[in-house]
C-alpha cells in the first residue's frame, strides 16, 4: 500500500512538472469520473481556485421530457443512418462518433466523403506508373542497363557475358566484340560513359562497356524515379497518396449544419458552432447538426432572454496544472469549454488514439475553443448559481461550477480555469 502511495506522489509530480505539454495527448482513462453536477465553493468572486471544482455533489442533470435519451429529445444519428463508413462525424445532437478506418491504400474520403475509396492504379503520388523495361534495348548482349525506374537490368541475360577474348564494349555500347589481335585483344579500347545523358538524373545506367553508373543523386520524396521520365525524378501532382483524386473536404455551410461537430469528408472533424436562443439546442428540431427548438430541459430553461440582444456571457483563461512552486502556469489553446446538459459519460477504458476533442459527452448546451493564449469567450450561457463549465482536451477533463447572473455587461470574467492535476479533480489519462 505505502509503495503504491509513493508510486502516485512521483506520478503526480511528474505530471505537474509536464504539464504544459501533457495536456495536450490523448490517452487511455480508467477511473473517469460521471459529472452528475454539484455546487461551486466561492465561484461568485470572478476566479476559480481549487475549491470551485467537485464531481461529486449538487443538481443532477437529467433529460425530463420522458425521452430518457439525454440529449433534450434529439434522437442521435448512427455513421449507418449517416452512411458513413470512416472518421470522426456529428451525431446531430452536439457528440462526436467515430465511423471507422480505410484499410491501406484506400482512404478516408477517395470513395466520396467520409467515405473508403481510391487505389488507382497511378504512382503513389498521383501520377502514372512508372513502367519498367524488362528487357535490354535491342542488340546489347553484356554490361548493364537501367529500367527507366530506379532498377537495372542485366544485358548478359543467361549468356554470361562475352566469351574471352572478346569483352563488352568491343563490339559498341553494351555489345562483345574485339578479337582482332590488337589491345588487349587487339580491338580499339572500349572507353566507358562517365555520366548519365538525357536528363537522368535517378537509378542506374550501364557504362557501356560493362559497368554501372548511378544517375544523379536520388529523388526527394513526394518524387520517384521514373515519375518525369526514363530514369527521371518527378511526380507529385496533386493527387492523392495512392493516386485517386484527392479528397477535398467539406466545410460545415456546404453541409448545412450550424451546430455541433461533424465530418469533413475527408477523416477530419469540423466545429459548427452552437445554437443561442432560448429553447434551442443542436438537433432539436429532428435535422442532425441544426439548431432547433424542442422541449427545452436542463439548463436550457435557464438561459435567459436579454433586452437589446444582449446574450449571458461568461470569459476566462485555461492554464496547465502546474504547481504554485513551478511559476506561473502556460496558457493551454484548443480546449474545449462546454457547459453539460446531461450526465458526462466515462470514457471507455483502454489505450486510444482518437482525435482531441472527440470524445466530448453532456450534450454541450453551449461549446467553444480556447484560443492561442488559452482565453475563451462562452455566449449564452444559463444563468444562476452553481452552473457547470467543463474544460476538456483529449482525456484531460475537469468541471468547475460559477454563480452567472443573467444579462450582464460586460461580459463575467471568471478568471483562470486550471486543467485537473490528478484524478481527485477530475480526469486525467494513465500514466504508468
């Protein structure tokens, strides 16, 4: 027991330590912690600190329209009823699900969006083939030539070469000859090609009289030899890594969303916003990833209506978990901040490698990002004391709870919202 204690004690501190950096991966949780609300302890004072965080006590949060589906009465889509068959997509209802991988060379996005497809039957970056001979050029019977493609081909063929006293080169490029009692059998020494002609400037090419030259120093990737040419680098056209057109991905207007997460086609994942108004959530009115109205449960019976189109509006700053001895702690950018209108669920147990971001569960009432310098601006929040906020990258997840008076201006700065240090405060990956 005393060495598990100390085990934790080194984990912790090297987690703090790296924090900056280590709340950026994803990684496998285990003992994740279910949000099912609770109360803040001094939240009213515009900053947190580490008493403004539980999971334990407060308000539940539950889906009252007798759906029981915990989404406000949207009906979440799966990548079947989409049709999808690869990466990450919006379930309408403001969650992320993941629609599986293409197995190589196909990939997300070459059979249409979001969906397996390409293996054309080009080089791997796009362009044609590159087409070896097999063969030598007519009437070369020794020495070596080059494919066109990087390779060589061996002009002897099963012959063995030239038959002494002839030697290759003494009949022409590549050809026996010689014999005429001359040097060294009495023909015109052969003199060999020192270089490469043509424009080769990859693979190897014989020297005429029976050796090897090599073409110039290589081809830098995406290029490959043959790609512009016999022995040629070139190559990289545009196109895909297998040689299908590629995938251009979508945008959320041309999907027609204007909420919630969703796919772009092409294995990516877009952010389409979130829905303002009282009674509005994502995928209420029956269309995946649209705002609509529907039974208004939660707290979105706390968002309030402004005079002046002014909306509830809370700011602040994410910040590693560094301890107070280690200085100030860095500024975290691509967190995302939500506030839950359903239970969060734990995450799955287990390593994985799913993109940051995906795995955000509560069905988000209202959702944004933080920036380059960790600041984040949250519209339309719910008023009212003890409301939830979760700051979440990957698996790195805490909520903190703040006293949100309706309709103020300007906006309630809440200060500097640290990620979790361990797993007391909220979640965090295994480390070992």
């Amino acid at each position: 027991m005393e060495i598990r204690k100390v085990g934790q004690w080194v984990c912790m501190l090297a987690i703090a330590w790296g924090s900056a950096s280590a709340v950026v991966s994803c990684g496998s949780s285990g003992d994740s912690s279910v949000f099912n609300g609770g109360g803040p302890q001094d939240s009213s004072t515009g900053t947190n600190d580490d008493s403004s965080v539980t999971t334990d006590d407060g308000p539940s949060f539950v889906n009252d329209d007798g759906g029981g589906d915990g989404n406000g009465g949207c009906v979440p889509k799966t990548c079947k009823d989409l049709g999808f068959d690869c990466g990450p997509q919006g379930d309408g209802c403001g969650n992320v699900i993941q629609c599986g991988t293409c197995t190589l060379p196909q990939f997300c996005g070459g059979g249409g969006p979001s969906k397996c497809g390409g293996n054309t039957t080009v080089g791997p970056d796009g362009s044609t083939i590159c087409t070896a001979l097999t063969s030598c050029p007519a009437g070369q019977n020794c020495g070596f030539a080059g494919d066109g493609c990087g390779g060589v081909i061996n002009c002897a063929g099963d012959g063995g070469g030239c038959v002494s006293p002839q030697y290759c080169g003494g009949g022409g490029f590549n050809q026996c000859g010689g014999s005429n009692g001359l040097q060294p059998d009495g023909a015109i020494p052969c003199n060999p090609l020192t270089a490469c002609t043509g424009g080769q400037n990859c693979g190897v090419e014989g020297d005429g009289c029976g050796g090897q030259i090599t073409c110039g120093a290589g081809c830098v990737a995406p290029q490959y030899c043959g790609g512009g040419g016999f022995n040629i680098c070139g190559g990289n056209n545009g196109l895909s890594p297998d040689g299908a057109p590629n995938c251009t991905p979508t945008d959320c207007t041309k999907l027609g969303f204007n909420c919630g997460p969703a796919g772009d086609g092409c294995g990516g994942l877009l952010q389409c916003g979130s829905c303002t108004g009282t009674g509005n959530i994502c995928g209420g009115g029956g269309q995946p990833g649209v705002c609509g109205n529907s039974t208004c449960v939660g707290l979105c019976k706390q968002q309030p209506s402004c005079d002046g189109g002014v909306l509830t509006t809370i700011t602040g700053r994410v910040v590693a978990g560094t301890l107070p001895i280690y200085g100030s702690p860095d500024p975290v950018p691509n967190v995302v901040v939500y506030v839950p209108n359903a239970p969060l669920q734990p995450f799955k147990p287990g390593v994985t490698c799913s993109q940051c971001g995906a795995e955000v569960t509560g069905s988000p009432l209202v959702q944004t990002t933080t920036a380059f310098d960790g600041t984040f601006t949250l519209p339309n929040m719910p008023a009212g004391n003890g409301i939830p906020v979760v700051i979440q990258l990957g698996r790195w997840r805490r909520t903190v709870f703040f006293n949100v008076p309706a309709c103020a201006t300007p906006a309630q700065n809440v200060g500097d919202i640290r990620m979790p240090r361990n797993q007391g405060e909220g979640d965090i990956p295994l480390t070992a």
